[in-house]
C-alpha cells in the first residue's frame, strides 16, 4: 500500500452507530486472538498502548486488551516518516484503534511468551480514540507502586495483568459454584439488604430510614435469618451470592464488604452438608488447578485442633504438632517450667526438624521477641547435639533424666531445635501456633502451590467474657448442640459442644456452618444463655421465634467466604488482590474517597444530626 494511503485521525462519535460498510466496524479481533493462520488478514484492532518501540524509522506497539497483547508495526512503505514521528508521540495508555494486515513476524523475532507471538499486524490506518494524560504509573511497569497508589487509580491498577488473573479467577470460582449447586438441585433465592439490625457478633452498618424518622434498617451480617426462614416455608436447599456487611476491624483477609456462597438444606445433618462441600472443593481444585484432591476431605475436632496445632484453622501443609510436656516439668528444677506447671498451667513446644544449624542466638532472640507478642513470658529452647544431648543455656536446671525424657516425648533427633513455651493453655495455643506459622514459612516447609483442605468440627457452643462474665455464642445463637450435649444446656454450658463445622484451606477459615436450632423452646433457653431476655428476644428476633412455632424442619448450612477462597485458590494472602473495588485498612475508598460528608438537607431530610468527637488535646 502506498505511504500517502496511510491515516491518523480521531474518533468520529458516529462510528459507534451500525456501520454502513466494513470499514466503520470498531473490532474485528481481540488483541490475544490473532495466529499464524491468520496471515495475510485484514484486521481492526482496538486496545491501550501498552510500550512502544522506536526502531529506526519504524514504530513497534504492544497493543493491549484484556485478551492479550498484539505487536503492530507503523513503518514504511505503509507510513511516511512524518506520520511514524507523529505515533511515536501518542502517549503510553492512550486508546487507539488500528487496521492492517497481520503478517509473520521476521525470522527470529518470534516472542514465545505471547500467544500472538508468531504474528504482528502492520498498521496502514492508526486511529486515536482517546488520549492518556501522564499516569502516576503503568500496569506494565515491573516494580509496583505503593499500595494506596494502587487503591487510589485503581482504574490503572486493574488493568494489570495480575489483577486481571485474579479477577476472572473469581468470575470462574463463582461459576464453578453456581453450576455445582444447580446440578444438586438447590434454588437461588435473593434476600434482602435492607433488614433489621440483630445486634450479635460484630457492629451492624445501620441505614436511616426517611418515611419512618428514627427508625433504622441494617445492612446484612450475613443471610442468617432469611435463609431460616426458607427453611420453614419448604424451600429445602437454598443457595445465592450474598453481599454481606460488618463493620469490624479490618485485617488482610477481611473487608468491610464481602461475598459468600450461602446455602442452607433441610432434613441434613453435619455429615451431609460437609459431604456436599467436599464435593465443590474437589471440583474447584480440579477445574481451577488440575488437582485431585481425595475424599472425604479429612476431620478433627476443635479439641484436637487446639491440642495438636493450637488453632482452629490449622495448616496443614506441613507437621510440627505441638507437644504436651507438663508432667515432665512438674519434675524439674527449672523454675520457670517447675511454676507453670505446679500452677496448674502448661509446657508445651516445638520439635523442629534440622533447624539447629539455621537459627543462630541471635535469630532465636527475634523469636523470643515474637512470641511475646502473643501473650507469651518468653522462649526456652534445646538444641540436639550430634550425640544426642540437649544443650541450651538452661540446660544446667535439668537432670539428666528429664532431659532425656523430654527429647523423647518431642521426638528430638541429632540437628533438631526444641522450641518451648510455659504458660496459660490460651497463650500456649496463640504463641505456638503463630511460631509454628512462621517457622513454616521461614523454612520453607511447603509449597506454595499445595492445597491443603479439611474440616474442624465440634466447636465449644460458648466461650465466656472475661470481663462480663457471660456466655457468648462461639459460632452464632442459632446454633444446635450436639445432641449428646443438649442436656447439659442448663447445667454445664460450658461442656456443650455445636454441630458446627469450619472449612480449613492452607491454615484459613475458608467456610463456616452449622445445624440450626429448629425448636422455639432450645432456641430461648439459648437466648437466655446468652443474656437474651424472653422481651429482648421477642423484640429482636421474634419473627424467627414465630416461624419456629410453626414447623420447622430439621436444616443447617454453611456460608462459603467468596474473596478468601479466591485469595487462597490464587496463592495470594492479601484479599484486596481479588476485589475489584476494597477498602482499606481504615475501611475508606481512596478512589471515590468514601465515606464522605453528606450535606445538611440530606440529614435533615433523614431527620439526623452529625455530632463529631472532640479533638484529642
């Protein structure tokens, strides 16, 4: 084609109207679509610029969209000098569309990193549909930029390549999950936003009501209620995509906002619900990362979780079990252990393998610092000698007897560190799980691609207050015990187990359920457990109370955490990477800077007034 055939220009609206001829078409392939097979194509284009490349004389773009990327070719005979100076001008992200005819790329240029690799498409038609002003920074570059940059032109940030992953990762997760459940019969039922603030667990995000002045709608914790209710009018497997909203502390993992799976069968029980996930885990893994994964998915209760782990959401990826070594502390000197254990707390440790020679004193000191952090008094540890001794600085308080005796109980073997901690059974747990934790990680215990999954069941049905005194629902108030447990509803609370259940991916909680409550008179003996007056009761939760009167089956269910799951089917520990639009830590928007003010006719028209906290001198 001639150089003077060849065109720049910028959009004209009417193209987006039906095309009179072919050439008003605004695409014809996407930008990862084109292959060899489509040489000598004539093809229209259309994407943001991703880099260009100036060499010598002729122009090289990597046109991207969300398909892929393109390499397109402005040089001559196709374009004259002037015009390739002119493209070479066109800001990085702008938006163009081109036509040409896609071409071999020249032999040894092929890039096997593309899927379009083999290909390029030189330009005769170059087409600015809108220009970028400079961008704080680029979806390419390859250090990325702060995180509250990111938040800030999230617009920017989505276009990566890695949010994009990540984003139809999502799409395909939820997917898997909608078709896994219509295959099993359940129906889709939306409940509402706007319902009624049940105070329990976290802070409810309260909306004002205009037509009823003082009155207040709560945006929803979860689905809980609704789903019961459903349960009760016969709809027997319910499932839907719930928004829900609390507003707690935020942390990694958590959103001010999230998405779960929600579901909820009726005339089950725990084995039949956590059966039927099994079912969806094994599916997701397959069609997400090819594995197999074998069922049943393996189970422990809470009570062993806490012993072995020191956790309800163990990961399992890799061992070092926890091990119980308070009766051999009872028989030492070693002040420390010997008072622990006199006062009828715990020495528990560590075994970890072949770690001797990796930490150093001083490293084992930043240890002892970080488990302080979790309650701890401090960090008592032995090193296995080649000969099988224990050393360590407190050695010299043991016989030798109860060293030996130690190292067997931990299963110590030449090279291995013993790792220790003496306290409380709750400061045991929190510093020995959070050592294991990182010790995992520091040492590479896993891989960052295992999958590992399975169930905790059999929860405590309460845990108590320290400060109030009273009894707190472990999972939610709606919750059955055990049936070996319901006697002990009014004599030994704290013995009651719940038919509660908690999914576990790569140490997570990656889902919750339980069999529900589905009699009014065990559901208030647990509200006045739970310091719930019979009044309050009615106020609050009567018409779950009233639908209880009137036959309601046997159901339970489990609420599937949608971001969490993507964030640990993606390999990711941070769920802001697998939300389109989060929140930050401060639960706030950078990008549409929200929450923001709202103006005095707003208010007032809600009947509200804003009175702000006085300053901190």
């Amino acid at each position: 084609m001639a150089a003077a055939a060849f065109r720049i220009r910028r959009l004209d609206p009417s193209r987006f109207f039906p095309p009179s001829d072919p050439e008003s078409v605004l695409r014809t392939h996407t930008c990862g679509q084109l292959r060899k097979s489509d040489v000598g194509t004539e093809v229209t284009l259309c994407g943001w610029v991703e880099n260009k490349r100036d060499h010598g004389g002729a122009v090289f773009i990597d046109l991207r969209d969300r398909y892929g990327l393109t390499q397109v070719v402005i040089g001559p005979p196709e374009a004259t000098a002037a015009q390739i100076e002119n493209v070479g001008r066109v800001p990085a992200e702008s938006v163009i569309l081109i036509r040409g005819t896609v071409s071999d790329r020249l032999e040894g240029k092929s890039n096997a990193k593309l899927a379009t690799g083999d290909i390029e498409v030189r330009c005769n038609e170059f087409e600015i549909l809108n220009t970028c002003q400079t961008p704080p920074f680029t979806p390419g570059q390859s250090e990325l930029p702060g995180e509250d940059l990111r938040l800030k032109y999230r617009f920017l940030d989505l276009r990566r390549s890695d949010m994009q992953r990540s984003l139809f990762l999502r799409s395909k997760i939820i997917k898997i999950m909608r078709d896994y459940f219509a295959e099993h019969d359940f129906v889709d039922v939306e409940t509402p936003i706007l319902g009624r603030s049940t105070p329990e667990g976290a802070r409810d995000y309260l909306v004002p009501s205009r037509v009823h002045p003082g009155s207040f709608y709560a945006l929803p914790q979860s689905p809980q209620l609704y789903k019961q209710i459903l349960m009760v009018a016969g709809f027997d497997r319910y499932v839907q995509v719930a928004k829900c909203f609390r507003d707690e502390d935020l942390r990694a993992d958590r959103q001010p906002e999230f998405t779960q799976l929600d579901l909820e069968m009726s005339f089950v029980d725990s084995d039949d619900i956590m059966g039927l996930i099994d079912g969806l885990v094994a599916r997701t893994a397959k069609e997400v990362h090819g594995k197999d994964i074998q069922l049943p998915l393996p189970r422990m209760t809470y009570d062993e979780a806490m012993r072995r782990f020191g956790h309800d959401a163990p990961d399992l990826r890799f061992g070092m079990e926890i091990t119980d070594v308070t009766e051999v502390a009872k028989k030492t000197e070693f002040r420390v252990f010997r008072a622990t254990a006199d006062a009828g707390n715990f020495v528990r440790g560590l075994r970890v393998e072949n770690a001797a020679e990796q930490y150093s004193r001083r490293q084992i000191d930043e240890l002892t610092n970080f488990v302080k952090d979790f309650g701890a008094k401090g960090l008592a540890w032995f090193r296995v000698e080649a000969d099988g001794s224990l050393w360590s600085p407190v050695a010299k308080n043991f016989e030798a007897e109860h060293l030996d005796e130690i190292k067997s109980l931990m299963g110590g073997q030449p090279g291995d560190l013993l790792m220790f901690l003496a306290d409380t059974w709750e400061v045991t747990c929190k510093g020995l799980n959070a050592l294991r934790k990182r010790l995992g990680a520091e040492l590479k215990l896993y891989d960052d691609d295992a999958l590992h999954c399975s169930w905790v069941t059999e929860f405590p049905m309460f845990e108590k207050d320290e400060e109030s005194g009273r009894w707190n629902a472990m999972h939610h108030p709606f919750t059955a015990p055990l049936k070996s447990d319901l006697e002990k509803l009014g004599s030994e609370p704290q013995a009651c187990r719940a038919q509660a259940y908690d999914l576990v991916i790569n140490g997570s909680e990656a889902g919750g359920g339980t069999i529900r409550i589905h009699d009014q008179a065990t559901q208030s003996q647990v509200f006045g457990l739970l310091g719930i007056d019979e009044a309050t009761a009615e106020d609050r939760f009567g018409f779950l109370l009233n639908a209880l009167r009137f036959g309601a089956p046997p159901h339970g269910g489990i609420a599937l955490g949608i971001d969490r799951w993507v964030m640990l089917f993606a390999g990711l520990d941070n769920i802001r990477e697998v939300i389109a639009f989060p929140k930050t830590q401060k639960a706030s928007d950078l990008m549409t800077e929200a929450p923001g003010n709202v103006d005095d006719a707003q208010l007032a028209e809600l009947h509200l007034r804003t009175v702000l906290p006085k300053p901190k001198a």
